[in-house]
C-alpha cells in the first residue's frame, strides 16, 4: 500500500470554501489522482508476459471515504503478484504443487500428480518457423488444430534442454528434461463468452510425488518495484494542480 498526503489548506482559505465544498474537492481530487497512478501502473505492469494477467488479479483501489483513497497490492487471489512486485528467490514448486487444491490423489492413495500448463505466445520464436516437411508454419499448423508432435519440431527447437539453476546458497543444480519443451504444444479455446473467438498455444507437464528432487526448482524472480516506479513517473503532483484549477473552473464558472 501507497502512503501519500495531499494538503489543500491554502486552497481552501484562498477560496473560503465551506466543509461541504472541501469535501467534493477531496473526492474530486483523489478521483483524478487514482486514475493517473493506476494509469502509470497498468502501463508499467503490461511489459509483462506470462504473469501480466496474475499480477494484475492483486491490483486495488478502494475509497473508503472522501478524503481517502488506498491503491494497493495484495497476494490474496495470487501469491505471483507479490513475488514480481518485491522478487522471490529460487524455490522448490513442487512443495506448493503437493499441497494444490488441484492435485489428484493416486488410486493406492499413497501418492498425487498434479498436471501444469504452460501457455506460450503467438510472439515465441518458435511460432513463425516453417514445420518440417510441410510448408506450413508451427502456428498455422496449429491453428488447423493440430498438435505439435515431435517430429514437427524445426532445427534448433528439437533438442532435449538441461537446466543449471543456481540456489540461493549458491550451489548449482541441473536437470534434463525427458522432451523438447515446445512437443506437444496445441491451441486451446480461451473464450470467456459465447461471442467471443480466442485461443491460446498450451504445453502440459505432469509432476507428482515421484518427480525428480531438481525437476521443479524455479530461478527466482526479480523484484519489478512497479508501485515505486509508478509513483516516480505518474507526475501526481501536477495531476493534483489541474484538478484543483479544473474543480474551480466548474464551481466559480
């Protein structure tokens, strides 16, 4: 949460305004200076990829009275907002995955899995190369609702990645994975309504209690201090001057 003040004293004697009046002026104000640091804010959080919409699901505004407003952000619906805003270091996924409301428990009862998706943009690298034997390119080919196997994949996007990460202690772990990350990437519908036409480009892992130790391990991530920035670059102070000028404008005519 954002601490700022806003004094309107001088205003206030300049123009011998009555209580009734200061408080249109508050509200007026506060308004105007919301929408501008939630203007900056937005802007700043869609440089963002694949956690834009997450981080976006912890962005607030309330108004609990004329004369305040809090702009703040909260890791209640997602924990990933808060971890891009202030950083994380490396972790092991798989600790929170085994405790997902999501995960599926073993028919023996002694184990659960729990299946990942990972979405990827039209903008990879990957979407515009030419499928192999085909003259046709990964994304139109999946658009044509097929799935990506591994014989689709074109040079340099076939191979099978190893991971080096290094943990906070600073020891190095690797992991190799068992397929090329991009095989059996498909289009998905997203729509959110019946009128709606959209789609997404998905790939699935399964992880589970027998999963490799090193297999789930997450790098970290740098703290963005968006907040910060936005206060830095939403030049509030003169959004407070011309709303002030503006509400006067109105009032005295």
């Amino acid at each position: 949460m954002l601490n700022f003040s806003i004094d309107l004293s001088d205003t206030v004697k300049e123009f011998s305004l009555q209580p009734s009046e200061t408080s249109d002026l508050c509200s007026y104000i506060l308004d105007r200076v919301c929408d501008e640091y939630f203007a900056k804010w937005t802007e700043l959080v869609n440089t963002l990829n694949t956690s834009r919409d997450e981080y976006k699901r912890g962005m607030y505004s309330e108004r609990p009275d004329d004369h305040t407003a809090i702009i703040g952000l909260t890791g209640r619906d997602s924990k990933l907002a808060m971890m891009v805003e202030s950083g994380a270091s490396s972790f092991d996924e798989k600790d929170g995955f085994s405790n997902s409301s999501k995960r599926v428990i073993k028919s023996d009862g002694k184990g659960w899995y729990l299946t990942i998706p990972f979405r990827h943009g039209t903008s990879d690298a990957i979407m515009s190369e030419m499928v192999p034997d085909y003259k046709i390119s990964v994304l139109d080919l999946m658009k044509a609702g097929e799935t990506l196997g591994q014989a689709d994949l074109p040079v340099g996007f076939n191979e099978v990645n190893t991971n080096r990460i290094e943990l906070n202690g600073g020891s190095l772990i690797t992991y190799k994975h068992k397929s090329p990350i991009y095989e059996g990437m498909h289009r998905r519908d997203i729509s959110s309504t019946e009128k709606e036409k959209r789609g997404g480009y998905f790939t699935f892992r399964r992880v589970s209690d027998k999963s490799d130790d090193q297999s789930w391990f997450h790098p970290g991530i740098e703290a963005h201090n968006f907040m910060d920035k936005a206060l830095a670059e939403a030049q509030l102070d003169l959004t407070v001057d011309n709303a002030v000028q503006d509400w006067l404008d109105v009032k005295l005519g």
